[in-house]
C-alpha cells in the first residue's frame, strides 16, 4: 500500500486544475481498495475517489484519502445465442473498453465512442450520447461499500438510473466505489441508433454502404471531434450543465414567448430543451471571462483557456445559471461534480 502526499492532480483532471491531495493512492484490485479503506478509516481521512476526472470540477486542495482506481482487465464471463456478457474493470478507459467490444462486433456501445473518463465512473451518471444511455446494455456492477469493505453487487434496478442520474449520485452517495461493470452486447448486432442528430448524415458523407457497429462508432468519432474540444489542448469536463427538463405547462408559455426554443417532448407530460440554446440564448455563446469562457461551438462546454482556478470556473457556471434563470426563469443543474 502505497500513499503518496500533497500529489498534484492537474494530470489526473480534464480541466487541466492545479489543486493538491494531501494524501493520494491509487489500488489495483478489490484487496489494496478494502486494505485503503481500513487505513483512511483509522486516520478518520474523508475520501475522494476518482477517475478519469473527465467530469469534475476542482475547486480547492482534498483533504483527506484521493483513491485513484486502477482496477483493469475487460473479459468476456458468459454467453448465449444471442448475447455476450463483457466484464470490466472499473479502472478501464472507457473508449478502450468501446474499441475492445467492437474489434469482436459485439453491439451495444457504439453510440457511445469516445466519451472520456473511466468505466467506474460510466453508471454514476448513466452516461449517454447519441440516443443511448449504458443503461440499455448494463447487468450488473460490483461495488465495496466504503463503510464496511463488503463486496455487494447492484442489478440494473437497483442502480435507478435516470437522465445523468443514478442511485450512487443519490441515496448512496459517498457510500461505494464500484470496482467491475457487466455489460450484455449482442453477439451478432441487428439493433443500430441512427435516427439521433448528425449521425445519419454523418454516415452518408461517409458514403456507408452496409451498417455496421463500426461505421456508426467512426462516425460519433467524427462528430464529436468536430464539434468538442478536446481536454488535452484546451481544459474542459464537457457538458457543464444538464439539460434541463420541465413540466409542459410551463414549457408552453415559454414556446409563447419563443416560438423558435428547440425541445425534446419526454414521457410524463415533461419537456428537455437544451442547456445549449438557453445559454446562447442569454448571451453566452464564446464569452470569456479571465482565464475561462464558453466554448465557440458549444457554449455548454466551460474551458479553462489557461491558467484559470476552479474557483474561476465556478464563478462563471454561477454567472451563466443567473443569466439564464434572468432570461427564461430556468435554474441550469451542474452536470459536473463540483469538489
Ligand atoms: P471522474 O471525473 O473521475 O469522476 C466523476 C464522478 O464519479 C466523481 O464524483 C467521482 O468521485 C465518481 N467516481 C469516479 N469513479 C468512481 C468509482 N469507480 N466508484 C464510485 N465513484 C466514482 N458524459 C456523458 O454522459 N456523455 C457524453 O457524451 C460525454 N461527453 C464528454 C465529452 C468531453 C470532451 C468531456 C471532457 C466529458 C464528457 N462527458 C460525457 C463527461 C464524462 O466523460 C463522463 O461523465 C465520464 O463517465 C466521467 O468519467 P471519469 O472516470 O472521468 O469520472
Ligand atoms: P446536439 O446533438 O446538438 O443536441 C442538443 C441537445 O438536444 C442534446 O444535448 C440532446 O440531449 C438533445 N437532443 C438532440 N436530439 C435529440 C433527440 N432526437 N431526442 C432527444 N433529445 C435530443 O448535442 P451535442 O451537444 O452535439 O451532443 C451530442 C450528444 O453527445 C448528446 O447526446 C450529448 O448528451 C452528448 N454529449 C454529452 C456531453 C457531456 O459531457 N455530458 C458532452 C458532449 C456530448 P441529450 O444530451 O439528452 O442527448
């Protein structure tokens, strides 16, 4: 068991922030996580787990354990006619786990090339792009609840997962750290997503003739490379809010007002608009302020242009959330995890 101290973890977030973990490990397996439990559970150390920290925003140094997962290894444990189960650890990249399903053509994941961070933290959030969510291919997941140091395994129920949502963001939060994710993938993949925004015309640039896991993978690639920044050359955790989702009877007098708001009807009498539109709307499309802004191309995507601080990052999300709850009486939800 190793411990480092007071480690910077500006490599280990997307935002590229330079803050401190007074005490930083990072556990390979089941054993040296439950081993790190024990230790920060004598030293009275409040934990921070992280991953690709793709999704985090770091406002300060971390007191405390930061446990950096680390758990690898992807196999296949069972299968049927029609279906693969696919095992992985939770320290995998999550991108590697996608490109290791589709060398096999095992459908499933496509939609969901090239999202950052780690397959542990993929089902916190139900991560989803292009019309999937994993919760339409997740099993199962195995977690060590923090308290205890027990393995306990959680179904597809038992996870709640919703739009970004999950049990672990939750009633359960700050209490597991999930170690291995079950996907079930379809052996030889007759199900495809396509009708979701520019992929279709994605593919037909690509002048695809057969569909494949494969060419709707290279062409979500396509898209997002285009439209994204990428957090090695300019600081970001993607989306920085959720889009919000209200009641129709209050998305009708706003449609009144704004004949043109783009909005996604959802069942339950309940309406997405995008976080997107709002913002652009209240002027801040490719603002900056200091060292941050908006993203040019996609103002939900707050960027660290260089040498901003969390705090910074912070303070512009709260200013675009009073812009937009001023112009449309919305109140914007962090997508990210704010520490
Ligand atoms: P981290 O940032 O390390 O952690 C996120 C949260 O999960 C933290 O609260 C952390 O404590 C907790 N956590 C991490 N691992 C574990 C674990 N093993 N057990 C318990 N808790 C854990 N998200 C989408 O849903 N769809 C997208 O299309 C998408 N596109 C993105 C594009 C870009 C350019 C970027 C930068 C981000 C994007 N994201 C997207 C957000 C992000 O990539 C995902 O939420 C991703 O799953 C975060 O993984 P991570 O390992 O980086 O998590
Ligand atoms: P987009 O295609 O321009 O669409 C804007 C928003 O409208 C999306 O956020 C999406 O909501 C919603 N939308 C579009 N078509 C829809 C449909 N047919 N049905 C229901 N909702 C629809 O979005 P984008 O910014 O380029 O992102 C493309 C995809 O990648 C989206 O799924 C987005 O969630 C995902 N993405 C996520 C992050 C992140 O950090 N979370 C970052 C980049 C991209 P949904 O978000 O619910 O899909």
């Amino acid at each position: 068991m190793s411990i480092q101290q007071q480690v910077s973890l500006r490599p280990f977030n997307t935002f590229g922030l330079h803050v401190e973990a007074e005490n930083y490990a990072a556990f390979t397996n089941v054993e040296e996580l439950q081993s790190l439990l024990r230790h920060a559970k004598e030293k009275k150390w409040p934990l921070f787990i992280l991953g690709g920290g793709s999704n985090v925003l770091l406002t300060q140094d971390i007191p405390g354990l930061t446990l950096h997962n680390q758990i690898k290894g992807i196999t296949a444990i069972k299968e049927d006619d029609q279906y693969v189960w696919v095992k992985s650890g939770a320290g995998e990249v999550w991108h590697d786990l996608v490109l290791w399903t589709l060398n096999r053509n095992w459908g499933g994941l496509e939609n969901l090339s090239l999202i950052p961070g780690y397959v542990g933290a993929a089902p916190m959030q139900n991560i989803g792009a292009y019309g999937v969510e994993i919760k339409d291919t997740f099993d199962h997941l195995e977690a060590v609840e923090i308290a205890t140091g027990a393995v306990r395994t959680f179904s597809l129920e038992a996870c709640r997962f919703g739009y970004r949502e999950s049990v672990f963001k939750h009633e359960l939060k700050g209490q597991y750290i999930i170690t291995h994710v079950v996907f079930r993938l379809e052996k030889a993949p007759t199900t495809f997503h396509t009708s979701y925004g520019a992929i279709q015309s994605t593919l037909a640039d690509m002048e695809i003739k057969e569909l494949s896991i494969q060419a709707i993978s290279n062409a979500v690639i396509q898209i997002r490379q285009s439209k994204l920044p990428d957090p090695k050359k300019l600081g970001n955790a993607g989306s920085f809010f959720k889009n919000p989702v209200i009641a129709d009877s209050l998305f009708r007098p706003l449609q009144d007002n704004y004949p043109d708001i783009p909005h996604y009807p959802l069942p339950d009498e309940e309406v997405k608009i995008p976080a997107a539109w709002l913002i652009e709307q209240s002027g801040w499309k490719g603002k900056r302020l200091g060292a941050t802004g908006t993203h040019v191309k996609q103002p939900l995507v707050l960027v660290n242009y260089g040498g901003a601080k969390g705090a910074d990052i912070w303070h512009l999300a709260q200013q675009i959330q009073a812009a937009v709850n001023d112009t449309f009486g919305i109140q914007l939800e962090p997508e990210v995890n704010v520490w």
